[in-house]
C-alpha cells in the first residue's frame, strides 16, 4: 500500500504475504466504511482487509498495520477478480472465479467486517476473467454487473454478460450478452453515470472498445421482466497493438484510461459529437509521449472508423 505525501512522492507504508498463490487483484472499498481492501487469489479465495489506526510503532516507523477480516472460501478455482458494489448498496463484494461462478457477499454489520454471508451465486457457463458493478444510483436502475471471460475454447461467443437484478425473483439473471466481443477478455469497467440515462461500457480485450447500453423502454413495468438494452460500439482502438490488460474511467466517466502489453497508458475521451480521440500517451512512469503519433477514431453517428494524426500531445496527463 503506497500513500502520497505533500510533496507529491509516493511512500510505501504497508507491505505483507498473502494468499498461497498469485494475487490477481485488490480493490479498495468506498471510504465511507473505513480503510479497507480487498484481494483476490490463484489460491481459490478472496481475502478482506482493514487497516488498524494508532498502532504506534509501526506509524513510528512509516507503516500502517493492516489485518484479514475474512477470507472468503466458496471458490473451488482460481479467483480472477473482486469488486466492491457501488456505496449506495451497501458493503457488498462481487468475487469471479474460474469455474465461471460470479459470488456477491454482504457484510450485514458495517462495523464488524469478519462476518460476510453469501447472497448470490451467478453461473456464467464460462470462465469468468474481470466484473464491473454498473455503479448508476438511478432508481430507474436495477443493480447490474458486467461479467468477461478470457476463455479461448472456439464454441463459445460472447465473451461479454451483463447481469442484472431482479426485485420479484430476488435473483440475477443475465439480461444482455455483448455478441461482438469474441476475443479474450482481461478487463471491463462501467463508467461512472452522473445522470446520464444509459451506460457506458469500456473492454479491454485485444483492443479497446466502448460500448453503450440505453435501456428499451419496458412496455409492462409491473411484469418484473428483465431490461432489454439497445447496445451499440461507439469506439474500437487498436493502437496498443498488442493485448489490452486493464481499462480506467475517471470519476466524471469523460475520460477512459488503458494499459496494454506496448508499455503505455492511452487516454481517449469522446468530443462533442461523440468520436472518441486519443488525447494521450502516458510510459509507465507517467511521463508523456510527445510528437505523432495516429490515433483511431470511431465515430458512432457515421459507425465507421477512420484515422487522423494528432501532433503533439504536449502536456498530457492523467488524473483521477
């Protein structure tokens, strides 16, 4: 765990061993529920953290005392990744794992984070690789969750589920499935809402796409059906031209950030008449990529790409 300074320098003041195996991810819970993290294993478990304030001698020596909550066992392979649900749901976490089960866990006492109990269980028929919460506190939005899967087996299509919950059954069920994302799946990310009436949705696959989801109207509401989505890709890059291992959105949803296997963090945003651009090229120390580079352009109202150069990007950064 690294915390800012003043100055602006990065310090590390909490390192520990966990987990048996590789650890795939950790997340952060909302601050509203304290200092608090989450972990995810090739060990098959999912581990919860909270951080220990007025230990003296380890604040003497810069390092803060973290401790494990609970570790989560329900998974019989590799957990791929873990998510907190957005705050307004409550303290709930959302587990993947191998076998292609998608676990939700609730913490029922806010205030004592070693007891989790198991609310869902989602079976995606296929390995699941990345989630994301839709994080929308819109009343007009059922509580939602992207599910992607890396599994390379020909046979199976769509590597892109959206799940979505439903108020007369109390369960999940799968509401869409994104049937042009055939490629391995290594991350996915709703961007945050802000009122907008549909969802926005970045893939990290072997490119890049942006999709949008806007919600068809339901013709009985009281029937409880599922949402049905009208879902179009409004951006597809590859200019990372090699595999895209996460994507970023930042907290106005405006600005999507990637990684990929060439080294660089790329920032796209969308203008005015919805083409998305790349406005910048971050190496991995953060410093700026400057001079030509070409940049993919999608324009979602003619829904077909083309390329333009972008000079410089002098002054580029990224922030969240």
């Amino acid at each position: 765990v690294w915390d800012k300074s003043e100055n602006g320098d990065w310090h590390c003041t909490a390192s520990w061993k966990t987990h048996s195996g590789s650890v795939w991810r950790v997340t952060w819970a909302h601050p509203e529920f304290g200092q608090v993290l989450a972990s995810c294993s090739f060990d098959r478990t999912a581990a919860v953290w909270e951080e220990i304030v007025g230990e003296s001698n380890d604040k003497l020596r810069g390092q803060s005392h973290w401790v494990k909550r609970t570790t989560l066992v329900d998974s019989r392979t590799s957990v791929t990744d873990v998510k907190f649900a957005p705050k307004h749901m409550g303290l709930m976490l959302a587990t993947c794992s191998a076998d292609g089960v998608v676990r939700i866990y609730e913490a029922p006492d806010v205030m004592n984070l070693s007891q989790w109990s198991l609310q869902h269980e989602i079976s995606c028929k296929l390995s699941c690789s990345c989630i994301s919460w839709n994080p929308s506190s819109s009343r007009a939005h059922s509580p939602m969750i992207a599910v992607g899967s890396d599994d390379n087996s020909p046979n199976i299509l769509a590597k892109v589920q959206i799940y979505e919950y439903n108020e007369n059954t109390r369960k999940y069920a799968k509401a869409e499935a994104l049937m042009t994302v055939t490629d391995p799946v290594h991350d996915i990310a709703f961007a945050p809402n802000l009122g907008r009436s549909f969802h926005i949705l970045a893939v990290a696959t072997k490119d890049v796409r942006i999709f949008t989801l806007k919600p068809l109207r339901k013709e009985l509401t009281s029937s409880g059906g599922l949402t049905k989505f009208e879902i179009h890709i409004v951006a597809q890059f590859d200019n990372h031209n090699s595999q895209v291992w996460r994507v970023s959105w930042n907290i106005t949803g405006t600005v999507l950030a990637s990684s990929g296997d060439d080294g660089c963090v790329r920032l796209w945003k969308a203008n005015y008449m919805d083409n998305w651009k790349c406005t910048g090229i971050l190496k991995g120390n953060g410093s700026p990529v400057n001079g030509g580079s070409q940049q993919g352009i999608f324009n979602a109202s003619l829904g077909s790409a083309n390329t333009s150069l972008q000079n410089s990007l002098n002054g580029s950064s990224a922030s969240r």
